[in-house]
C-alpha cells in the first residue's frame, strides 16, 4: 500500500499526562483557583479524556467523619450505595456534591457525598474488623457488588473531584474554585491502553490516601492478584489504582515508612544493593525479595498525599518528569516548571529529585 | 555584508503555542530576525524548525522541545527550562543559563547546547555526528542518569560545578551506556560505578585538551563565566569500547 500523499504533514497531539502538587507546610490554606490555574498551563500533557484533582482540608466541620465521595450511574445506583452505606455506617449528613452544568461535560454521572461513621458495635460481616479495615471493605463491597456505584473517596477531611474532561473542565463542573485545602494534587489524563471513562480518571484514593501518576504501571496485574490476595480488589480499570491500595497496605496495615513504601515501588538496582553496606544490604534485599509483587514496573512520577503529607517519586530510571520547587511555606511538585511559574513567578529553589528517591513534605504541627 | 536585521518583542504569556508560534512564523515571513518574548510561560516548540541566522532572547519558562529541528539559530533562555532542548537540531546554538530538564539535545545532529546549571536524565542521547556536523552539549552543574546514552557523535562535556546538588557524583548511573561513537569529557573524576557497561575514564591527552579549551572559552563567553577556573582542574574521557556494533546486522561487510 502506498501512503498518502504528505503523510508526514499533519496536526498531532503528542502528550503524556500532567501532575500538580502543592502543600502548604503550615496549612495555610490554598484556594482552588491556584492548582486549576497550574493544570490549565499544562492542558496539553492530556486529551480530554480524564481530569481530577485530590483536595485535603475541605471539610473541617466534619472532620473526624469518614466523607465518601459517590459516583453513580443512575438512581439505582443511588439508592443502591445509599443502602449500603446505611447498612455499614452511621449516617450525620449527606448532599449532593455541588456542580455546575458546563457545556465541555454533556453527560456526567451523578455525585453525592456522604459523612459517616463506623457504628460501635456493627452487626454484619465486617464486625471483626478494625475501623480503617472496616471502611476499606465497605468501599471493595461497594465497588464490586452496586452495579454503577463508584466511591470516589473515603478519607477524612479530604476528597477527590475527577472525570472525563480536561482538568480545568473538571474543576468548572466540580466548582473547584470555591474549595480551598492546605494539600492539592491535580492530574491531565492522557490514556494510553486503559479506557478514558470517569472512574478511570486520577486521583485513585482509598481512606485518607490519594494519588495522581504520569506514566504506567506495566506490573499492573502482579499488583493487582497481590492485593487481590490481601483484599483489595480493584474495579476502576486503570492501572494507577493499584498504587493507592499498595500505599494502605504497606504504609498502614505493615507499618512500614513512607521512604520504605517508596523503595517497594522504585527499588533499588541489585548492583546498588551490592554496593551497600551490610545493613542496608540485609534490608534491602529483604525488601525485595519480601514485597517484590509490590514493585512498580513501567514508566511513573506519582505524587502521593495523605491529610498531612506530600510525596513525589519517580521510576528508578525516571521515564517521567518530575521538578519541586519551594517558595517559603509552599512546596510545588510538577510535570512542568511553567505551570509552577504560572501560578507562583517567584521561586525560592527549583529541582529535579533523582530517581527512585521520595521527596517527602510534612506538615509542621 | 550583514544582513539586515529586523528586531520584535513579543510577550507570551497565556496565548496557546500553537497560536504563539503562528505568529513568530508569520513575523519571520516578513522580514523579522531577532525576537525577543517575554513572560514565556511553557510554550513549546519555540523556534523550531527554522533555518537561518535568527536570535531569540527568551524571559520565563519555555516549553519542551525548545529549538526541535532548527537549523541556524541563537536562542538564549534567561532562566531555566523543560524537557527536549535542541531535539534533533541541525545547527545553532541554545544557551540556557539556568538548568534544563530531560532528554536534553536527543538525536541532536549539529550546534551547540549550552547549559548553565544541572541537567536531567538521558541528556545527549542519540547525539550523532556526520562530517563537519559536530553537536555539542556543555553542563555547567551535574547530570542524571544516562547521559550520553546510545550515543554516536559529538561532544558532552560535563563541568560539574555549577550545581545544585553539592552531594549528588557529577554524573548519574549508566553514563555512556551503549555508546558507539562521539567522545564525553568529564572535569574532574568519574566514580567507576557510574559508567556504562564496558566503559572506561581516562585521562585527556593534548589533543583532548585543544578541543576542551576551544569549547570551554566559547561556553564561559555565552554565560559570563570563568574559563581560567574552569580549566583548572583535570579532565576524563569516556570513549566507546566498539565502533559500530551492528554494522554487520543487516548487509555484512
């Protein structure tokens, strides 16, 4: 066959996807507008096909109330989640998340968003469990057994806004604006071999975790049947999803460190650990060996927040982008420095972190 | 005779790229040479593609692939800038006085990549070199990871002192990996672990030192540096171990 004519003269969208980050050490609190603007700048690392954004500290009246942030397909699958979550959970308030009609999101599912808590003497099947593991099978059950029903997040005091759209549409439909949070991670999607559908747009978020990922996660199914085996059970048909899980599972559930939690998923190379001194070998070896389903193959820059820190990290060989970028109580972690300068022009330090290695920002109190 | 010259400022700000860089299109249609843009805020593909004696003085962020496939230019970026630099550029120069992100000159083919500070990973991949077309690529500060991957012509040269990164070995992990052809020089020493398979450091003969010292003065020239404290330390390179690895892959010779 023949290729047309001018084959090599045509309009392409080259993209990968986007991440924003930013974190205000003293929780100082950051209106929407800031990370919406940062996404708006890098609007061509995605295509429209998944926008999101995680935001931390936005619901400080029910702060000590887990909030779960539903998507549903239809009423059915309303009313199908609202039995459930009235089944596990004592119910304080529920609304309808506010959005506004926007011309770039024709058709979205609908969202609610429900406060609760765990009952002190539930009586179902999750009675044994302990609380965080309680709200944790309650989301799997939910995700896999209402049909059209999405938890969308199910921390405290935080929530994740996401769908099909370009970010900064995603936020005019969530009306993003008007929320302000002391932690923000935002995401520009662009696909690359799972589908551009609403559940499949970052952040992935499970408790108080959240996470936003450029790249891909090619050890997608030994991930998945390993925490398939420690119950988790994933259902958004994406493979970041993973990362959430693993970060509950090694962080929460086995204690271990959020820089160890980094080396799971970014390990370092055998002839590094040779290198090591006999500690650092010993651990690292048995980490390897210990948590090897664990490790991310492919391709990543993720940013991981909980509701009181921040973490970058990239592929050990960094096939992603990833600068940090400080100015005074602010901490920026990004795809791109432009959209850093867009909404911050003056910056006290600027860098790219080594790959493999976590850049960690806590809060100070 | 000079040609005549034509100067534009222009300011970027939020205008889309596609629309920013019609109009540098437009403008060099008619007549304009030397641009200088403003507020520049992630725009990409800044001057590329052009082909002949034009200057570009760049204020903010440029966006990836800054001067792809251009053939001629000058480009100056008065602060840092992103990934792809110089991707596959011909001739030309870039000077960048701040630091620069990935993949910085990949496939580069000719001209020179100037950079003031730090640099990313995979910095001068793929550089190739075909007669007089000799790309070259100074880094002020420290390089990631594979550096020089693949790489078949030119020169790296790798300062290490303009950094960031006080603790951080001037170079990342698998420098020079797979490389066949070119030469990257090093100032100072090059931990052995940090080196590709096969690869070796050793020391600059006279001949090196030429070559060193031509790009050293054009380089502290562009960024108002030293060249005297820059060549005051000892220099490395790092040479392929083969020449042209799958010559005989497809037609043996």
């Amino acid at each position: 066959m023949k290729a047309p004519e001018r084959y090599y003269d045509f309009q392409k969208d080259i993209s990968g996807c986007g991440i924003f980050g930013v974190i205000n050490r003293k929780r100082g609190l950051i209106p929407g507008d800031m990370p919406i603007q940062a996404m708006t700048c890098m609007h061509d690392r995605g295509n429209g096909l998944g926008g999101g954004f995680a935001a931390y500290g936005i619901y400080p009246e029910h702060a000590e109330k887990y909030c779960f942030h539903m998507m549903c397909d239809d009423d059915a699958a309303i009313k199908g989640s609202e039995e459930m979550i009235k089944k596990y959970f004592d119910l304080h308030f529920y609304e309808p998340i506010p959005t506004r009609r926007t011309l770039a999101i024709p058709t979205p599912p609908k969202f609610n968003r429900y406060f609760v808590t765990v009952p002190e003497k539930p009586e179902n099947e999750f009675r044994e469990l302990p609380e965080e593991d309680y709200v944790v099978a309650v989301v799997m059950k939910i995700n896999t057994a209402v049909a059209g029903a999405f938890v969308v997040s199910s921390g405290k005091n935080m929530g994740a806004f996401k769908g099909v759209g370009f970010p900064e549409d995603i936020a005019d439909f969530f009306r993003l604006e008007e929320y302000s949070a002391y932690i923000w991670t935002g995401h520009n999607r662009f696909p690359t071999n799972t589908p551009g559908w609403w559940g499949g747009a970052h952040p992935f978020t499970i408790l108080n975790w959240s996470i936003v990922h450029n790249g891909e996660i090619s050890s997608y199914g030994i991930n998945r049947r390993y925490l398939c085996e420690h119950d988790y059970l994933c259902t958004m048909m994406t493979d970041t999803e993973v990362v959430a899980y693993e970060l509950d599972m090694l962080i929460r559930k086995h204690g271990l460190s959020w820089e160890m939690a980094a080396k799971v998923f970014a390990p370092p190379f055998w002839d590094e650990i040779e290198r090591m001194d006999a500690e650092d070998r010993e651990l690292y070896t048995t980490l390897r060996a210990t948590y090897g389903p664990a490790m991310l193959n492919g391709p990543f820059a993720i940013l991981v927040a909980d509701n009181n820190r921040l973490m970058g990290l990239n592929d050990r060989i960094k096939l992603r982008p990833l600068l940090v970028a400080e100015k005074d109580d602010m901490i920026f972690m990004s795809s791109e420095e432009s959209a850093v300068r867009d909404v911050c022009p003056e910056l006290d330090r600027v860098w790219m972190p080594k790959a493999g290695e976590p850049v960690i920002v806590d809060l100070e109190d | 005779m000079a040609a005549k010259r034509k100067q534009k400022t222009l300011t970027a700000g939020r205008t889309y790229y596609r629309q920013f860089n019609e109009e540098i299109r437009a403008l060099v249609e008619d007549g304009v040479t030397d641009f200088v843009i403003r507020e520049c805020n992630g725009q990409r593909y800044l001057a590329t593609a052009l082909d002949g004696d034009f200057n570009f003085d760049i204020y903010g962020v440029p966006g990836q692939d800054l001067g792809a496939f251009m053939r001629g230019p000058h480009v100056r970026v008065h602060n840092n800038a992103q990934d792809g630099v110089g991707n596959t550029m011909d001739a030309g120069r870039i000077v960048i006085e701040g630091l620069a992100g990935d993949v910085i000159g990949y496939a580069m083919r000719g001209g020179d990549i100037f950079i003031k500070g730090d640099v990313g990973y995979r910095v001068g991949i793929h550089m190739k070199a075909y007669l007089e077309h000799q790309p070259r690529i100074v880094v002020g500060g420290k390089a990631g990871d594979f550096l020089g991957e693949y790489m078949a012509g030119g020169i790296i040269l790798l300062l290490g002192m303009f950094s960031d990164k006080p603790d951080a070995p001037v170079a990342g992990r698998s420098l020079g990996t797979g490389m066949h052809g070119g030469v990257i020089y090093v100032r100072g020493a090059v931990p052995e672990d940090q080196l590709g398979p096969g690869l070796t450091a050793t020391p600059v003969d006279s001949d090196d030192l030429k070559v060193i010292e031509g790009l050293v003065n054009e380089y502290a020239k562009e960024l108002k540096l030293d060249s005297k404290a820059i060549l005051s330390e000892n220099f490395v390179k790092i040479r392929p171990f083969s020449h042209r690895p799958y010559g005989n892959l497809y037609v043996p010779c």
